[in-house]
C-alpha cells in the first residue's frame, strides 16, 4: 500500500464518525483533489471507503494499520508484547514471518498480523482460514527465559488471556484443552505454539493465534468440519479488529507479565476455572484409539489429568472432546 493510503487509512480507523476531506488534507499536507485521488486508488484496490454527504469518508471495510493499533497501545504502554506491530496484507503464515524475524536477531513482544496467508495452519497440520475483514491473525514473538520443558505452560496462559479479553468484551466462552476457545461448543479462536530452542535454553516462541471475529457474509469454508462460531456471535455485538487487536494483546501482555513474575500456579488455577470441561466427562482421541474419563485438573505442565476406570491418566497431547449428552 502507498505510504499516503496508509496514511488515509490509519485516519479513518481510528474515527468512529466521518472524516472530512479537508481534516485529511490538513493532517496529511495534501490537497483535496490528492487525497480524493488516493481514495479512489484504495477503493479499487477493494478498500470499501463510503462518502458520507456533507460529512466526509468513513471506513466500511474493518481494515486497520500498524500504526493505528500502535497508537491505541501507547495511551498504556505494554510491558513487551506489542512494543513493536507489523502489520503485512500477506504472507505464507504469521508463525513462519515471526520465526524468521527471531532468527534476525527481533526483540521480544514482537506482533505480526496479517490479512491474508497462504499457509495458514492449526494444530496437527490442519488448514487455518484467515478471511478477510472478518478474522484476526497474529502471532507473538516470546523469548521466554525458560527450559524447553516448560514452554507447553505457554499456550495454556495465552488461552486465559484469550478467554479473560473476550468476556470482557461481553462474549460467553470457554477454554477447551488444549487450545480452543468455544462458545457453547463451537470454536472461534485457536493457538499455536512453535518453539525454537537448543539444550536447556529456548530461543524463540511464536504464539499463532487465530480469532473469527464475525461470521463471513459467504458463510463459512466448506472444508470446515467441525463447529464454528465468531465472537460476535458469541457477545451479541458488532466488533471491530481494532478493538479485538488492542484488547487481545494488553491481556497476553498482561497474563505473561504474570506469568513471568509468579510462575504458572495462579494462571493454571484462571486456566482451569474457565475450562469447559472441569470435573466432566470427556473422551480424548490419541491417534487411533482414544481414552474415556472425568477432566479433575491439569498438571503443572499443562498435561490434562483424567480419571479413568479407577485410575488417573495424564494426557499429554490429544483432541479433547467433550461427552455431555452422550
């Protein structure tokens, strides 16, 4: 996008009402006609930027720069995550984009989003969609000073800060283990973790995570097989990326902060008083066969506990399912 278009757009992201051509051309030291010009320029690029009569332009796409959420953050500056956003039309996937800036030498608290990615991916491999206007990805840069044993503690915080930002943005959700966050069953945001590490010491740890932030006008991708839902059917309220964005990353700058300072113990106990399935009855599928039993904690390593024909079973890894109304 032209450094001016970024420009115009950062404006009318940040405005709930119209902005008038003139303000723009004011705050960009531009003529009307220039910035007329750029409109039109964005709007076949496919930018949908409506003209109020007498009013000026607002912003129909839910589209928003780096720069706009960069100024929302700095009102309250984050501890880390968020000191620095690139924001990318595309890329092959915001894990990937963030693992080669680690490798270039990145500071911790790094975000990437992306509107579009090629190779959008979920746990085991599975095809994460990111549509445009209607979905948020973004990945975390995380240098944590911890043993690769404990990096599985990683996603499970991050599943808190999920689940905390969007109840209090009016959603009713849950976690499911091991990285799902549902709403009356069906999932709407997931994460995933890729750590780069060498002996006892880790690197590098991008956090993935993908959130629906409304169901698309053209419905849901056929290849989509299992329940999904968007956040703003589950807060019954319109939403805008920009306010997930800032509200999703000041809660995991929060929760890690936390979790760097006390340990994982008081997010674990966060963590399993919003579990949707605590002290129920799940079935676990590992591989090609799967385990039975009643959820009663999780481990300090993020394994689930489950007791099962007398017995308690950790479950390391594992597609968790749950059973009420079997």
């Amino acid at each position: 996008m032209h450094p001016t278009q970024e420009d115009i757009l950062t404006q009318l992201a940040a405005s709930r009402s119209p902005v008038s051509g003139s303000a723009l051309a004011t705050r960009l030291g531009l003529s009307r006609t220039a910035v007329w010009k750029h409109i039109e320029a964005m709007r076949r690029a496919g930018t949908r930027i409506r003209s109020a009569s007498g009013q000026g332009y607002v912003l129909e796409s839910d589209r928003f720069t780096a720069r706009a959420l960069a100024d929302r953050l700095a009102v309250e500056a984050p501890t880390r995550i968020g000191r620095d956003v690139l924001h990318l039309e595309e890329t092959d996937s915001t894990n990937l984009e963030v693992l080669r800036a680690a490798e270039a030498g990145a500071a911790e608290g790094l975000v990437v989003i992306a509107e579009r990615q090629r190779q959008g991916r979920g746990r085991l491999g599975r095809t994460w969609h990111t549509l445009a206007d209607d979905a948020l990805a973004l990945t975390v840069l995380l240098r944590p000073p911890l043993p690769p044993e404990r990096v599985p503690q990683i996603p499970l915080v991050v599943g808190v800060a999920l689940c905390e930002a969007f109840r209090s943005l009016g959603a009713d959700v849950a976690i499911k283990w091991p990285n799902d966050i549902l709403h009356r069953g069906a999932k709407l945001a997931g994460i995933l973790t890729e750590m780069r590490a060498e002996p006892g010491h880790v690197q590098a740890v991008a956090v993935g995570i993908g959130i629906n932030v409304r169901h698309p006008a053209g419905g849901w991708p056929t290849d989509i097989h299992q329940a999904v839902t968007d956040l703003g059917t589950a807060a019954g309220a319109s939403m805008r990326r920009l306010d997930v964005a800032e509200r999703v990353i000041r809660g995991l700058d929060a929760a890690y902060a936390l979790y760097l300072r006390e340990g994982f113990e008081p997010l674990r106990q966060r963590w399993w008083s919003a579990h949707a399935a605590s002290e129920a009855p799940v079935r676990v599928r590992e591989g090609a066969g799967h385990v039975e039993g009643t959820a009663i904690a999780i481990d300090h390593d993020g394994a689930l506990l489950l007791s099962a024909g007398g017995t308690t079973r950790r479950i390391v890894a594992g597609d968790l399912e749950l059973m009420v109304g079997d």
